[in-house]
C-alpha cells in the first residue's frame, strides 16, 4: 500500500496555532491555517474528523501553556485521531517537552502522521 493510501485510512484532527509573539513575527491567521490544511485534505483525500475547538493564540516558547495543545494530545492518546494536519510543524511544538511528547506518540505508533 503506497503512503498516500495510508494516509487516506487515517483520522487527521487539524490544529493551528498563531503566536503571541510581535506583530512583524506573526504567521498567517488561524482562519487561513484552517483554509489551508481544509484544501490540503481535500486535495489529498484525507478524512478529517476533528477541527471544531482546535485553534488557540499562543506562545508554544514555554511547555503546559496550551490547553488547546494539550486536548490534541489526548485525542491521539484515546484513539480518536491518529493523524494531525498543521500548516507549518513549528505551530506544534517550539520547545523540548511538548516536541518529546510529539515524538514519543509517533515511536509508540499512536501518532501516524504529521501533515
């Protein structure tokens, strides 16, 4: 089975992040992640299955401070999503803890992707 079919056996939850970080360093808006990654599933035939509640305007500089971040974890620790789509891997995790906990899930198999 090639990796594009793989892919389309999975469940993506989308997650964006825009930092609070200042004004000249900021990426686009939440609302163009979610265009972005809604048109990257499309395109790729991905199944989406959860979006509704996860966005938030946070600094990911320091770990614990992201309660949307958090929920995302726990979807992927229950089985509900096994994949996340994400408009660039830095909205995900930008320090030490938060990007062990990204990658313990993929060695562990819970994670499958990161689109």
């Amino acid at each position: 089975m090639s990796n594009s079919e793989q892919l389309r056996q999975l469940r993506f939850g989308i997650y964006a992040r825009k930092s609070t970080e200042s004004e000249d360093r900021q990426v686009q808006s939440i609302a163009d992640q979610f265009a972005t990654m809604r048109d990257t599933a499309r395109q790729r035939g991905l199944t989406i299955v959860e979006e509704g509640v996860m966005s938030e305007a946070k600094s990911a500089k320091t770990p614990d401070q992201r309660p949307v971040f958090n929920s995302l974890i726990k979807l992927v620790e229950q089985g509900t999503i096994d994949g996340i789509l994400a408009w660039k891997s830095n909205r995900l995790a930008r320090n030490p803890k938060e990007s062990g906990i990204m990658q313990q899930l993929l060695i562990d198999g819970k994670l499958k992707a990161i689109v």
